[in-house]
C-alpha cells in the first residue's frame, strides 16, 4: 500500500477526534493523542513518498523537518510554521503522560492540525498525484 493511502486512511480515523469533549479519562486521552501521531507519521511519510516520486532528492533521505521545509518550498503544503509545531507536538507526544501535554496536542489537533492534514489531502489528489 502506498504512504498516501496510509495517510488517507489515517486521516479518515483521526476524524474520530471530535467525538470526545473533556473531561478525557486516561485511556481516551490516550488514544486520541495516538491518533494524532499515527496521522502526523503517516502524513509526513507520504509527503516524502510523493517528493521522490516527483523528482525531490530530500525525497529519499530526508529528516521530518527537511521534508517538510521541502515540500513548502515546493507547494505542497501552505503553512510552514503550522507543520513545524506540528512536529513539536508529534515530538511531545513521549511527554504526553502530562495530562495537560497530552490536552495541547488534542487541542491543537481539533482546532488546527486536522484542517492543516484536510489541506494536504486535497493537495495531493489534485497536484501530485
């Protein structure tokens, strides 16, 4: 299976999110921000896949960060800046057994980062794929 399809599918379960309202017990806090990461992995994955496929050579090699600069630079995605705490929350995901980490990432992720991934889907189906 193709990373896009992944993400896609990835995508389609973080939706899942707005299901939830606090008070989160443990076990849902902990899965929506699974959720989260599994979306963040895929998304930057197929960012690199269609990269390489489209002749980037940070596509073979690069770090999440390079190949997020990368795919800005190239027009894949729009916002630089919301990809980039984008990771820093997938970073913090390791941190997330702070209640109140775990809450900015679910936060963030409902308010912003579901609409940054919608985006990067649309941009893939009409400009990359």
């Amino acid at each position: 299976m193709k990373k896009y399809e992944k993400f896609y599918m990835a995508l389609d379960n973080l939706k899942d999110i707005y299901n939830y309202r606090e008070p989160y017990d443990n076990v849902i806090l902990t899965g929506l921000v699974g959720l989260y990461e599994i979306c963040f992995e895929q998304s930057w994955k197929a960012i690199k896949e269609l990269l390489d496929m489209n002749g980037a050579p940070e596509g073979k090699t690069g770090s999440p960060k390079l190949i997020l600069k990368t795919a800005y630079q190239m027009g894949m995605i729009q916002d630089e800046q919301l990809w980039l705490e984008a990771l820093q929350a997938r970073n913090n995901v390791a941190h997330a057994y702070n209640k109140a980490v775990a809450l900015d990432i679910i936060n963030s992720a409902k308010q912003s980062y579901y609409d940054m991934f919608c985006r990067l889907k649309n941009e893939m189906e009409q400009n990359w794929i």
